[in-house]
C-alpha cells in the first residue's frame, strides 16, 4: 500500500508541475477533449470526471485515427484522453499523435491490452500520464485519472483507505462464500494487496473454514462493542491465512443472542479498511441491519446468481437496492454454475436478467467440493475458477499486471508528454 500511495504522490507532483505552466489565458483551449470507441467507455469517463468537467469537456465518438484528424483542425485542449483499443498499432499512432497536439497536453490512454512492457512504453516511453485497460468504470476512471487532472490536491486519506468489496448471493447455495474466499486470495497471494476476508455472519458463517484459518472472539466483540475497535483491535483479531491475508470470523451458537450495536459496521469498515488495501465481505442478503450496512458502506457490491429462475429472480431484486455513497453505480452480478445440469442457458439468462452477466463462471462441481473438503482455495490453481477470479479481482479492485509484484512501483517517475519532442 505504501508503493502505491508513493506511485500515486509522484502522479500528483508531476501534475501539479505541469498544470502550473499551463497558460491559464488561452482561452481557446477547451479543459477536456475525450475520444472514445464505445459508449460504456464514455459513460465511465463521464461519470467519473464529473467534478472536473464542470468546467467544460468534450467527447467525441472515434478513437485515436480519428482524435489525429480532429486536432489537426482545432487547438489542444488541455488534457486528452484518447481509446486505442481498436488501433492495430497503437505506439506508433501515438506518435503520430504527439506530432498534432502542444507538448503541454496531458495525455491519458484506455484500451485493450492488459500487459506490463505496454504499460512501461507508455508511461515511461511516450509520456502517457497514465494508463487503464478496458473495461473501465466510473470508480476506476475517478481513482486513477481524476487525481492527475484535477486542481485540487489529493487528500491523503483517500489515497490511504481501504476498499470495501462486498459479495452477496442472490439465495443461499449459489458458491457466494467460495467466491469471496478465492477473492480475498488472489487478492492477498497473487496480486500482493494487503487483504482481508471478512465473514459477519457469526452463527452460519463459512468462509474462514474455507481457507482452513481459526475463527475467534474478536468479530462479536467488535460488533457489540464498537468503540473499542481500532487499528490494533484488528491486528490482533485477524488470523493469518499468508503473509498478506488475514480473516476476520467468528462463530457463535445458533441460540445465542447477539447484542450487535447501532454503527457497529461503520466503525469496523472505517478500521479495516485503515488497516487493508482490499476487505472482502461474504455478506448475506438476510434482514439484518448490519449486513444492510455493509451492502451501503461498500465501494462495490458484487452479486452471485445461478442459472434457475428463483436465483435470477432474487437477482433482480438485488440490483434494484439503491447504491451506496461510494458504489459506482448497480453492482457486479457473478453467474456461477454456468451450463449447470437443469439449469437454464446463457440466452434464457440474460432475458431473464434483461442484461448479461458481468462475469460467468462454469459449473466445476468436483473442483469446488474437492478444494472445500481440503480447506484450500481454487484460485491457487490454474483453472476456469481460477481466472474468472483474476478478471474478478481486476473489476472489482483494479488488480492489473501492472500492479502486481512485478508493477512499476520503485522505478523511475513516467516522462512527461512533450519527452517526444526533445
């Protein structure tokens, strides 16, 4: 977390340099100008810079042939942000690029391809302020573009705090515990995020058993007793399931009464998330206040459905819960068991669900019963489960190539723009 955050004040230092010698009196130059190829770009692009284009943006369907044509004929604005997704090649179109617009544009890419050595030639290579591979959401865009385009600085905290993923099943059965334990273990193994998987369901919950780690006493005590939680509370409550996971569960008696008090959630996000890049909660969809906070207090909810009606049913009840303050807008929705025997195909779900699933996962029954049985996770392997939990991650928490233990954190800070005319 810490590299990250250093990336990110470097990011934040070289924008502020830049948008001090921007000739503030052009006023023929527009703020913003943003080609796109699609319309889901646009909508997130938007959504996302909404603070910054109070002030003016202007979007343009086309990507970076038609972005060449367009600034040969009008001035350049002061940030661009060009989609060289359908660019056959995309490097040497960028330079053709630097040759049409003023060596102060702040230029920021969307595309394709997912790749470490593509990330380096353009950030450190071309000059690109910075990089997202499609697809991109609001959440993303304001994450990672909004900071090195606005005027305003970064605060720290929000360069400092958690994200809350949250994982829900539209009904009972539908693998929601397995996929937020695989989750929180790419997370925490394979990406290197500091992780935490968090099971609030104290008398039914199953996700600490899933990778095999002890649960305790210090998850009740955090709900009944708020005010005693804080960073070392969870430091000492979590158990370790690697270096960088830690599981926060408990286990109670079906009979026994918990007394979980007003703000309880609130207050053990507000320290989890203090202490994790990433916490990932398996969240019941049960008429319980607590976990109806949760869903409010996350920054992404993700629904899992299976392909039979009752589960899609109860899916569309789920997207239709107002999103939370931070949440980007409807959540993630996980078809699990995908080709399941009796189940319905991928036509009959998507007009069930009126739209298509954000991500499938195939019916892998021997798999999932034989990694529950040993306590291990599934994504630890390659298989389908495996990487539609990667593709996952990288939707729900920005997991890229680039910011995996081989990212560019620690190298030298990207060149900027005008790098290309010197």
């Amino acid at each position: 977390m810490g590299d990250d955050t250093s990336e990110r004040a470097k990011r934040a230092a070289d924008r502020s340099s830049l948008t001090t010698d921007l000739p503030a009196a052009r006023h023929d130059r527009s703020r913003l100008a943003a080609f796109v190829s699609d319309a889901q770009t646009e909508v997130a692009l938007r959504e996302g810079l909404a603070d910054l284009l109070t002030s003016g943006g202007d979007f343009h369907r086309g990507g970076l042939h038609h972005a060449i044509t367009a600034l040969r004929r009008m001035p350049s604005p002061l940030a661009l942000i060009v989609d060289i997704s359908t660019e056959e090649s995309p490097l040497a179109q960028l330079a053709r690029l630097s040759e049409v617009v003023e060596p102060s544009v702040q230029v920021l890419v969307v595309g394709q391809i997912n790749n470490l050595d593509f990330y380096r030639e353009l950030t450190r290579g071309l000059g690109v302020l910075e990089y997202l591979p499609k697809p991109i959401t609001r959440d993303s865009v304001r994450r990672h573009f909004l900071p090195l385009l606005s005027d305003k600085p970064i605060p720290a905290e929000s360069i400092a705090t958690g994200r809350l993923i949250t994982v829900t099943g539209a009904r009972g059965g539908v693998g929601t515990t397995t996929i937020a334990a695989n989750l929180a273990w790419h997370l925490g193994v394979t990406a290197q995020r500091h992780t935490a998987l968090l099971d609030p369901d104290l008398q039914l919950g199953s996700a600490a058993m899933l990778l095999d780690t002890p649960t305790g006493r210090g998850l009740r005590i955090a709900l009944e007793e708020p005010e005693r939680v804080d960073a070392l509370f969870i430091e000492r409550a979590a158990q370790p399931a690697a270096e960088r996971l830690h599981v926060l569960a408990g286990e109670v008696r079906l009979g026994d009464r918990v007394n979980y008090a007003n703000g309880c959630a609130k207050a053990l996000v507000s320290a989890m998330c203090g202490r994790y890049a990433v916490v990932v909660a398996d969240t019941p969809m049960r008429p319980l206040p607590l976990f109806r906070d949760l869903l409010d207090l996350a920054h992404q909810r993700v629904v899992v459905t299976q392909p039979t009606l009752s589960s899609l049913r109860d899916t569309r009840r789920l997207l239709q819960l107002p999103p939370g303050p931070e949440q980007p807008g409807r959540p993630l929705v996980v078809l699990n068991r995908a080709g399941m025997r009796g189940g319905l195909n991928r036509k009959q779900v998507e007009e069930t669900l009126e739209m298509k699933p954000d991500l499938v996962i195939p019916d892998l029954p021997r798999l999932v019963e034989q990694a529950a049985s040993m306590g291990q996770a599934m994504a630890d392997k390659r298989n389908p489960f495996a990487r539609a939990i990667a593709d996952l991650a990288r939707q729900t928490a920005f997991v890229r190539l680039l910011e995996s233990p081989l990212g560019v954190q620690g190298g030298p800070a990207p060149r900027r723009w005008w790098r290309l005319f010197r």
